[in-house]
C-alpha cells in the first residue's frame, strides 16, 4: 500500500450518492469532527453503497516502523523526554513532538523530508493508536469529499459508523488549530454514548418533523 502515492496525487472532489430514501438504508455514518454535534445523523448509507465506496485496509506494517522511528529519533536527538512512556505513539506524545523544543516540522525538514511525509507520519502513528486502542478499523474511500479524507479510519457500533480523518486532523494539528489529544478524549467521550444505528435512523426520519 503506497498512501504517499495515493493520498497526495491531485483527486477532484466527488458528488456524494447518498441514497434518497432513508427508509432503505441500513447503514449510518456519524462523523465526528469540529463541525458535528454528539449523536447527529450526518449520513446514511446502504451497505451496497458503503461497500462499493469504501475498501478495508491495513496500516503496512514497515511503513509505521518508519514512522514510529523518525518519531523516536526526535526524541532521541532533541533529547527531550516522552510524557507517555508506553505506547510511544499516544496523542499526548504526539502533541509533545510537535511543540516542544524545534518541533517536530523542523526535525523532518532537517532530513530534507517534505511537508506531506511529516503529515503522514503523524497521521499514521495516531491511526494505529485509534486502531489498536479503540477498534477502529482503516478504509480507503474512493469518493472522498476532499483529497486529504481519501484515508480514513472508522469505529462500527451496530452499523453506526463513526469516521476520522488522520491525514487531514494532522495537517490541523501542524497547524496548530487543534491537538491529538483533544480528538482523543472526545472519542473517548463520544464512544461512551453513541446511539445505535435504530436510534440514529429514527432521528434522521423525524428531523422534519421536529424542525
């Protein structure tokens, strides 16, 4: 699996098909992001359609090595201590790497690593954290709305779907518009209450009504 090659390549944003009766769909995304409120109905799929658009996936394991050592060596080289000793890629962690001392920008831009391989080693390194740590799983989406989601990881409650973004929260998070640790605990929180997928349709049905 190439994600250099296939996340950054130039991709035009695609019109979602998103089935018009809700009645027939059985299969609910909520996303969870800045934008989304706890236990809103952002989507709703049919498992036809979820399958046709998203294709299950695996973090290569060579290629999170990498990234797990160049996230280590700055550490090692900044002489800095990690917050969290175990696992190494914890969001506390990766928050850390990225303002304290040079930051971690700097340290990639000193091997003359480009600013898409910084994202993606941040990005990877928090996907398998969520992965590992949540059950979440990795998909690529072939009809992303924008190129940096063509990547994403999503937790199945009972076909209620919650999706992250990790190449495009990492960007964020470079940015300094948000943290890693800050998605962590709202996913914490929001795992906690996430309605079933019954609860959810209902809601998306009676929308109208209540408005």
């Amino acid at each position: 699996m190439n994600f250099f090659k296939k996340l950054f390549s130039s991709k035009k944003q695609t019109e979602k098909q998103v089935p018009k009766h809700p009645q027939e769909a059985s299969k609910t995304v909520s996303k969870n992001n800045d934008q989304t409120k706890k236990g809103e109905v952002k989507e709703i799929f049919t498992t036809e359609y979820f399958d046709k658009r998203y294709t299950e996936d695996r973090i290569d394991e060579f290629i999170l090595d990498g990234c797990l050592k160049i996230i280590k060596g700055f550490y090692i080289d900044t002489n800095i201590e990690q917050k969290i000793e175990n696992p190494l890629n914890h969001p506390i962690n990766l928050d850390q790497v990225i303002e304290d001392g040079m930051g971690f920008h700097m340290y990639c831009k000193a091997f003359n690593l480009a600013d898409k391989e910084t994202t993606m080693y941040l990005a990877l390194a928090f996907a398998d954290y969520m992965i590992k740590t949540f059950d979440f799983k990795l998909y690529q989406d072939s009809e992303p709305e924008f190129p940096l989601r063509a990547m994403t990881i999503k937790y199945d409650k009972n076909q209620t779907v919650m999706s992250l973004y990790p190449i495009e929260y990492a960007l964020k998070v470079l940015n300094n518009q948000a943290t890693f640790e800050d998605m962590h605990s709202k996913v914490k929180t929001h795992l906690e209450s996430m309605p079933d997928m019954n609860d959810l349709l209902n809601q998306f049905m009676n929308k109208d009504k209540d408005s």
